[in-house]
C-alpha cells in the first residue's frame, strides 16, 4: 500500500469505491446469513405480536438486532399486514421496535474493528465450509459477510485518509457542515444506497480521520434516518392501504423526529459530548478518537428517545395514518375476512355451530366462483373481468379468492376446534367433525386451481397455441357440470341437507362417462391431427384438476351425509 502523500485521485478513488463495494456486500452477505440462520423463526415471532405496545417494541428491537435490517423488518411487516397476519395497529410498535434494533451496528462500527476484519473473515469462512449443520453455515456466511464490511470499511478509511489535504474535500465538509444541507445529503445518499447502516459506516468511517465533526455528523444521521424510508415505500407499492400505513408510519415517525431534533442539534451535540468519554489529546486526534463513539451514541439516542416519545401516542397515530390513508369499501371487499364468526357465541355451542355453517356456505361460494373462473384463460383470448369487481381481471380475481380461502381455512379450523373442546352431543360432534372436512376439502380444491393458474396457464402462453374447438367444447361441457355440482354444494352447505347432497353424488356416473367421452375423442384428435399433440398436456391436465375438483365436492358430501346419519 502506498503512502497517503503518494495517492492519486485515482487511486483514492479506486480505493473508495471498492472499499464501499466490499462494505455494501458484506451487509447483503452478512444480512443473508442472518435470515437464513433465523430469517423465518424472526418472521413468526412478530406475527405472533399481541396488541401489547410494549411487547411490539422490543420485538422489533430484537428482531432488528437480529438480521440487522430495519428495512428487512419494515418489510416484513409490511408483508405481514397485506397478508393479514397482523393488523398495521400492532405493526406500529414493531417499527418503533426496530429503529432501535438498527442502532447496534453504528456502536460496531465504532469500535474500530477493521485491523480484526481479514481474521473475522476467514473464521466466517471456515465455519461457512466446515460446518456440519446448516444452522453453523449460515452463521459462519454471516460471520464472513461481517469481516468484508469491516474490510471495506478499512479501505473507505484508507482512501479517505488524503483527502484531509484536499481542498475541495474539504470544502465540501464545510459546505455539508449546514444543518439543512446535512439532513438533505443524509436524505439523498441514503435512498440512493437503500442501507442507512451503509451511509452510517461512512460518516463513521469519515470521523474515524477526524474530517467530521460531531455536528456534522448528527446532521447526516438525521437524514440517513429520513432516507431509509425509502424500502419501506418501495415495499408498499401496489399494496392494500393498511400496508401503505406501515410505510407511511415509519415515514412520519422518522421525518416527526428530525423536525423536533434539527433546531437543537447544537445542544443535543453537548449532551452527547457529556454522555460519552473524552481523551486528552486536541486536533484531529481527538476528533478520530471521540467523534465515532459519539456519532453513534448519538444515532442510539435519538432512536431510543422518539422510540419512547412516540409509544404512549400510537393510538392517536393510529387515527392520524387512517384520517391520511382512509379505508376503500372496495378494497376492504377484497381482502380476507370473516362474516359470521363470533369469538362471544363459543361460550353457547350449538350457536357457534351455526356460525360456523354460516361461514363454510360463504366459504363454498368463494370457492364456486373461483371454479367458474378457472376455463376462461385457456377459451377466451382476452384477460376477461371478475364476476364482482370489474376492475380485477379473471386471473387477479382467482388469486384473490383464492387468499380467501386459505384465511378461511385457518380461522374456521381454529373455531372448531374451539367448539369441539366445549360439551357436546352426538349429533354435534359429528357435525363439527364433517364441517373440519368440508373446510380442508374447500381449501385444498382452491390449491388445485391456484395449481392451474401458475402452472397451466403460463405453460400455454409458452406454447403459443390454442386449444382446438373440439376440445373446448369437451372442456366446457366438464366444466359447465363442475360448476353445477360447486354451486348446488354451496346451497346445501347452508342447511347441511343430506338429502341434496345425496344428489350431487348420484350425479358421479354421469361426470364419469363424460370424462372418458371427453378423454376418447381427444386422444382421437391427437392421432389424426398432429397440431392436436402440441396443446395435449394442458388439455389432459384440465381434466384432471377439474376430476379433483369433481373428487372434492363428493367428498363434501359425503361428508354433510355422514354427519346426517344419526337423524335418519
């Protein structure tokens, strides 16, 4: 390595840019191998977060202290809010939460660990080699990624060791030394690098050379705080507005933090100065030996403090974000709910058994429109309208039905098994039994068509090729008999009338005889017709799914008979 007074810019700048380039990628390694050793286990523990505010801010907390990623939390959250696991309500303390937890590597990168960095690497390695589990590998990934961005560091800190002499360097921390602009350039660097800890690591980085002041560097922070918003944002995009909120939330706590810190960044500078150690020696060795501790006690501070100053307020936040982001009856329409389901009636079974019939009929015409939907792709050249939300193409509208009926399956198959730890008799417990059925047969026929959605449908686009009119009309005509069977099922589903389920299965021979007919005449047009073999696997697959879907609803009633027996 050269001596600083040798470098030129472009060794400086050689030196930099790929010091950041290590840096940057030893957070992405570093952040893999921490959610693949616990990435899912961190993912479960905050969708199990109560409404307890407190509880919601050291999940967040640790969770953050765990993959070190705010922005991975935040997204997380986000993903968890549009898929219902948690209300954006509970997600507000978690964001606090992870504020905090993000703090943890700014007091890393003041410890000045780089001459460490190569020895942490190979120890990281090794592990990632040797070891024998998979819990050790993804440790020792996280443990290698975290000696790289030590070494970047050590590198950025290298190349910015000359600039000291450099005029226009140091012109430029003059001119950032503005509060405003400080905040502004935080802001910028920041979003453009989505990582806050990356921009963090090079104002650190910067006062370990002692080319930063205390002040300064607040200022950076403040707008690194705002700028990490921007994955939270990002993340949002195109999702339900409760998911919105949680990006908004993070937004309006971090910008509603800066606007009270930035009058006083001059006091809050001396309070940080009294908090931390000193050293008895002046100039920049004094400003590379305390700067760093300070900048990043600085950073803990301010997070903790608006952590704290914000959590007895989360309620009214909570109106503030719905007055900004209100409900659409629309979109409300879209997402999975429950109807009937009353947590107050399972005290009084045989109404909470009532309940649940209720909301398993609604669950089957769910799932009878998704079946309606499934032939329109193959038959039609046009992406086609959803039965009750035009906006929604047909595709759009299967999967979101399809997300109905998983939140269904969960929350009915808790709500009776509720109802089965209550006293009942024969005829009950017979009925919840069938109706636990029904709800698994309901919810694994939404997976076989949400098969033929991912599956079928990119595989004709891929062939390029149209079914020929034969085939549909044999298609049709199955299908036309399946959506028959799904629609009467959904009535007898509302009274469990054993007598009309009877009927549906005295319907099997006659959907039988047509799938052979079916079946027959296409293998036919396959050996008489070569264009015929091109569309074959898809033709031969909707068959099937649609003889799954066939198999299900016998089963249902079967089931809704069964229940039945004891009164016949």
């Amino acid at each position: 390595m050269q001596k600083s007074g040798l470098f030129s810019m472009t060794d400086i700048t050689v030196l930099f840019t790929g010091g950041l380039a290590l840096f940057l990628y030893g957070i992405r390694i570093m952040s893999s191998g921490l959610k693949k050793a616990s990435g899912e286990r961190v993912r479960q523990f905050i969708a199990k977060i109560t409404g307890n505010r407190v509880y919601g801010l050291l999940a967040g907390a640790f969770a953050t202290l765990i993959v070190q990623s705010s922005s991975t939390i935040i997204a997380t959250l986000v993903g968890l809010v549009q898929s219902r696991l948690m209300t954006y309500s509970q997600a507000l303390a978690v964001v606090l939460g992870a504020e905090i937890g993000t703090t943890a590597m700014a007091q890393l990168f003041a410890f000045s660990l780089q001459d460490y960095a190569l020895i942490v690497f190979a120890a990281g390695f090794a592990l990632n080699v040797f070891g024998k589990s998979e819990s050790l590998r993804f440790s020792g990934e996280a443990l290698s990624g975290f000696g790289l961005l030590f070494f970047g560091l050590r590198l950025m800190s290298e190349a910015m060791a000359p600039l000291q002499q450099q005029p226009s360097f140091i012109s430029f921390l003059h001119y950032i030394e503005h509060p405003l602009l400080g905040v502004a350039t935080g802001i910028a660097v920041t979003a453009l690098m989505h990582s806050s800890a990356a921009f963090i690591g090079i104002i650190i980085t910067l006062a370990l050379q002692g080319s930063m002041s205390l002040e300064t560097g607040i200022a950076l922070l403040l707008g690194a705080n705002i700028g990490t918003c921007i994955t939270a944002v990002l993340a949002s995009a195109g999702m339900q507005r409760a998911a919105k909120r949680v990006a908004l939330a993070q937004v309006l706590f971090n910008v509603s933090g800066v606007l009270i810190f930035l009058p006083f960044i001059s006091q809050f500078s001396e309070l940080i100065r009294f908090i931390s150690f000193s050293t008895d020696h002046s100039g920049h060795e004094r400003l590379a030996l305390t700067v760093p501790r300070q900048i990043a006690n600085a950073h803990t501070f301010f997070n903790i403090f608006m952590a704290l100053f914000f959590l007895p307020f989360l309620q009214l936040f909570d109106k503030l974000l719905c007055r900004i982001i209100p409900d659409d009856p629309e979109e409300t329409r879209l997402i999975p709910s429950v109807k009937y389901l009353k947590d107050a009636a399972l005290s009084t079974p045989v109404l909470a058994l009532s309940y649940a019939k209720a909301e398993v009929a609604r669950m089957g015409t769910i799932a009878g429109k998704m079946v309606r939907a499934s032939l329109h792709p193959f038959i039609n050249g046009e992406p086609g309208h959803d039965i009750d939300f035009p906006d929604l193409s047909v595709i759009k509208g299967m999967i979101m039905r399809e997300e109905k009926l998983d939140f269904l399956e969960n929350r009915l198959s808790d709500y009776l098994v509720k109802i089965s730890l209550s006293e009942l008799d024969e005829q009950e417990s017979r009925e919840v039994f069938a109706l636990m059925n029904i709800v698994k047969d309901l919810e694994s026929m939404g997976d076989e068509l949400n098969t033929l959605r991912k599956k079928l449908i990119e595989k004709k686009r891929a062939l390029k090729s149209d079914l020929s009119e034969e085939g549909k009309s044999e298609l049709t005509e199955i299908h036309t008999l399946v959506c028959m069977e799904i629609e009467k099922l959904a009535l007898v589903l509302q009274h469990m009338d054993p007598q009309q389920a009877r009927k549906i299965l005295d319907d099997d021979e006659r959907f039988i005889q047509l799938v052979q007919k079916a079946e027959t005449s296409h293998l036919k047009r396959v050996f008489f017709v070569p264009e015929a073999e091109i569309t074959h696997d898809i033709h031969m697959e909707l068959i099937n799914i649609f003889e799954q879907v066939h198999h299900y609803c016998k089963s249902i009633a079967c089931s809704i008979t069964s229940a039945a027996r004891i009164v016949d």
